[in-house]
C-alpha cells in the first residue's frame, strides 16, 4: 500500500470548511473511482487540515495524483496556501482491529468501484 499527507494551512475557516465539503461530495468519488482505498481529513486547527490518502499501490497512487490531487493541490497553491506533501510506501506489518469495520459502517461514506 502507499500512503500520502497533504497538509494545507487555509487563510481562514470558511475556506477550509469549504475545501472539506469539496471533498466530501465531489472529490471522493472521483477519487475512489481513480482506486484510492480510503481518505480521511484531519482538523489540526481552525485553519488547517491533513488530508490522509491510502491507494493500494504506487502506481494507483501516481494515476490520482495525475488526475486529480495533482491539479487540487496546483490550485491549492495557486491561491498561496501553504501545503506540504508526505507520502511513502507502507513498511511493515499492517494492523487493524475489526472494531474499525464496525465503526465504518457507522461513520464512512461507501462509494463502489468499476472493478
């Protein structure tokens, strides 16, 4: 699996606010359908969050960046927001408790893939 941070310092709440609720709709889909597993936002402030995206593999990951995070993250700094990127291959063993699933189904939203 691959994984990439993209934290983004936003120059106030409503815009991040907005930026979330971009994703939550419009993003997530296109992104799920694109083979990315899973995304989270995290709030590290009233202005800021980190995106936490997990693809299957490297190349799934370069197909969404091309497509998707890529021109987001271009226009993102277009606006001259601060955003710093991380991403890397998963080393390790990879543990998940079955409570997760449970709390998924309660929380997430659920898109189906082409496959």
């Amino acid at each position: 699996m691959y994984v990439r941070t993209i934290k983004i310092t936003f120059k106030d709440s409503m815009s991040k606010e907005m930026f979330v609720n971009y994703t939550d709709t419009k993003a997530d889909e296109q992104g799920i359908g694109n083979g990315t597993l899973m995304k989270l936002i995290m709030s590290t402030s009233d202005i800021a969050a980190t995106l936490i995206l997990i693809f299957p593999d490297y190349d799934t990951f370069r197909r969404d960046d091309e497509t998707l995070a890529g021109p987001i993250i271009q226009s993102m700094r277009n606006q001259d927001l601060k955003v710093e990127l991380n991403q890397g291959e998963i080393v390790g063993a990879t543990a998940v408790s079955t409570k997760f699933f449970k709390i998924l189904e309660k929380e997430a939203n659920f898109y189906t893939t082409k496959e």
